[in-house]
C-alpha cells in the first residue's frame, strides 16, 4: 500500500505563520495544471505497482481548485495508478471556499475526506493569525459539508495564541466536540524562520508567544480529548474510533509515498528526495520533461532514526523486537541502556519490548527520541535535475 501527495502552492494570503511553501497570487496558476499532469506522466513508475491507498491534496490551499482542474487530476491518476476501491481522498480546505457550491462539486468528485483550517472559533484569534475566514464562517463550513453528506471531517485548531485564553482554548474544544468532527489535529504555534510572524514579533507589532502558555494549553487538551473519546494516536491527532488519518499514519510507518507539485516530498523506502519550491523553476523544468528535484539516499541509521522519531510520536510505540530485526541486536540493546532514565521522570513506559510516552513525555517528544539516535550517520545527496 502506498500513498500520493499533490501540494497546491497558492492561498489568497499567506497566515503570518505558515513556512510551507505558497504564493498569495494567482501568477502561474493556469500554467500550473498542466504541468502537474506532466509531473504525473513524468512520474508514474515512482510507486511501480503498488496499490494507491490514500490521496491528500494539500498546501497552499487545494480548495481554491475548481471542479474541472479537480476531475482533470483524478483522471490522470487513474489512468497510470491502481487506486483502492476504498481510498482515502483528502483535501485541505480554508472555511471561506467551503461555500455551498463548493461543497457540492468535492461531494461529486471522489474527494471523501475535508480537512479544515479553522484554527480557532475566535475572530481576534484569527486576526492574530491573519486568517482571512471568520468564526461564523469555521463553523458554518463544517456544518455546511456535514449537510452535504461528509462523515469524515478533520479540522485543525492552533494553542499558544498569545490571544487565546485557557477559557478560549476550552471553548474551542467544546465547538468542536459539538460540531461533532470525526477528527482534530492541533498544534501549538511556534514562530517558524522567515515567516510574517517572526517578523512581526520582532518589530513588536505583535505580542510573542510563550512557551509556558503553549505547554498549559497542550496539558488542557490531552484530558478533554479523552473524556469526549477521541483516541489519542498521535501527538498532534486526535480521532473518533475508526477516523484515523492514514494518510498521515503510513508517513509514521513508512510507507512508501509520492509527492507531486513545488516543495512535495516523496518516499520509496530507500530514498527521499523533494521537488524544488519555486513555482517558475518548477513549471520551465517539467515543461522540460525534467523534475526539478533533490535525493537523499537513506543509510541503515538514517532509517533507524527516523523510526524512532515517527513511532514515538504515536500510540503504537517504538518496538525495539522490529529494530532487533530490521537492523541489529546491538542498537535495540543501545536503547534498552537509555530507557530507565525516562522512565523515572515519568515521561516514559516499557512494554513487551515497547517504549511509549505518556502524557507529560510527549512534551519531550523530540528530545528522548534524539537520546535514542545513532549518531555520525552519513548523508547522500544528489541533484536529479
């Protein structure tokens, strides 16, 4: 089983936070389309003969697409891979394009999953953000797509907002329990380089966040995801029994994966490697019959590492029996010497060869999980275009 990304880098505005790659215009966007069915011609055997298990559209903003550039896509996957009967297809959405039509045309298409970019039920919240959506409009765009008959909605909520209270956080989360979303992803807000944000903070034309306030928020929602039964399955995710991403879950198993589009990153278990994130090299490149992209071939530690950081980030655990076989005896028995020290803090446990955080380990998430790295691993990397 396998997956497919298509990153669409245009968004009317750019969110003052955001560091994945967009354009606020609409410069290249009838370019855009065709060259991503090229990209799709150029790329189809990337996969070879796996079974296309999920779809995401993501971004940027996929739900500035219309119906016609939509359909245009599907076809041309279709035509080279072998998707399954029950895929999971989803697009990203901001709440202001899920107006009545718009909901219609993605209910017609095989699109069945929405995820949501609500980030907060509160305009000045939005406003910090420069979110171009209004509160009424995030809960009306839910509302709106559950008329029309989507089941799975995902909808994704920041905390730390320097202007989002711990009532507002609360409030938030009860919105959306009422809302009755299959699932939520939230994130604490972090001032990512080079971003509006940053900027913004530093001329002081914006108040900072504070880490303090972000940790408080994160140990607010934990509980009260469990009390409204949401599994917590990884630490930014949360669903309803049976709602899991798997999209976002074959990422943490590593699976393999093609990423089509400016900036999308691509798996085949032996290498990774990421298209350029610059839309006119993109378009004059593949127009070329070349892929603008770059490779990293992936050592035995690499895949070690980043195996230990994805799985410690979910309900599955780190299985140190899958390491003593994937790789060596003498790296699960390097673990197994570094484990106690978390136990003791109380930010780990250790089960039938399995290392899981508990709720407070997860705010250490990154840093037990670099405890846990091979150390002088070897990069190669290479310029396919």
């Amino acid at each position: 089983m396998a997956g497919i990304y298509i990153h669409i880098p245009f968004c009317k505005s750019k969110c003052n936070y955001c560091n994945f790659y967009s354009l606020a215009s609409s410069r290249y966007f009838t370019d855009f389309i065709p060259a991503l069915l090229k990209e799709i011609d150029l790329r189809h055997n990337y996969l070879q003969d796996e079974i296309i298990e999920t779809i995401y559209f993501g971004g940027g903003t996929p739900s500035l697409l219309d119906y016609d550039a939509l359909m245009q896509i599907f076809e041309k996957l279709q035509q080279y891979f072998k998707i399954s009967a029950d895929a999971e297809i989803t697009l990203e959405a901001n709440p202001d394009d899920l107006d009545f039509k718009k909901v219609k045309e993605l209910n017609q298409l095989p699109v069945n999953r929405i995820s949501i970019g609500i980030q907060s039920f509160f305009d000045d919240d939005l406003k910090y953000l420069n979110r171009k959506h209004s509160a009424s409009q995030a809960e009306a765009s839910v509302k709106r797509s559950q008329d029309e008959g989507f089941e799975n909605i995902s909808i994704d909520l920041i905390y730390g907002v320097p202007t989002l209270t711990d009532n507002k956080w609360e409030k938030n989360l009860d919105i959306s329990f009422n809302l009755d979303v299959s699932h939520i992803s939230a994130y604490g807000l972090t001032v990512e380089s080079k971003t509006a944000l940053e900027t913004l903070i530093g001329k002081g034309k914006l108040k900072p966040t504070d880490e303090e306030h972000s940790v408080n928020q994160f140990r607010l929602l934990m509980p009260k995801m469990k009390l409204n039964n949401f599994i917590h399955y990884e630490i930014s995710n949360f669903c309803k029994e049976g709602f899991i991403s798997k999209h976002n879950s074959n990422y943490w198993k590593g699976r393999k994966y093609l990423g089509l589009g400016p900036s999308a990153h691509s798996f085949d278990k032996t290498s990774r490697q990421w298209n350029v994130s610059n839309i006119p090299e993109y378009l004059e490149s593949i127009n070329k019959n070349k892929v603008p992209a770059e490779k990293e071939i992936l050592t035995a530690d690499n895949k070690l590492n980043e195996y230990i950081m994805t799985s410690l980030r979910t309900m599955w655990g780190c299985d140190l029996n899958y390491i003593e076989q994937a790789f060596n005896a003498e790296q699960k028995n390097l673990i197994i010497g570094k484990i106690e020290k978390h136990i003791a803090k109380g930010h780990a446990v250790y089960n039938d060869n399995i290392i899981f955080l508990t709720d407070e380990g997860k705010l250490f998430a990154d840093g037990i999980a670099a405890d846990f790295f091979i150390i002088n691993t070897e990069e190669k990397h290479e310029i396919i275009n």
